[in-house]
C-alpha cells in the first residue's frame, strides 16, 4: 500500500516537472524568436 503511494506521487511530481520543464523551454524559445526577429 505504502509502495503504490510513493509510485503515485513520484508520478505526479515527475508529471509536474515535465510540465514545467516543457513551459520553460517554450517560454525561451518564444523570446529567442523575438530577439531574433527584432
């Protein structure tokens, strides 16, 4: 039981990381692209 709780919340919070990874890198590929264009 203790097991299957620590899986789920290692795979909400790795969940959340990509998430907030995958925003980070979209966020700075968007000002690139300003920087770029100006």
């Amino acid at each position: 039981m203790y097991y299957l709780l620590l899986v789920f919340i290692h795979e909400k919070i790795l969940k959340i990381v990509a998430i907030y990874i995958n925003y980070n890198f979209m966020f700075n590929k968007d000002m690139l692209f300003r920087i770029y264009l100006v």
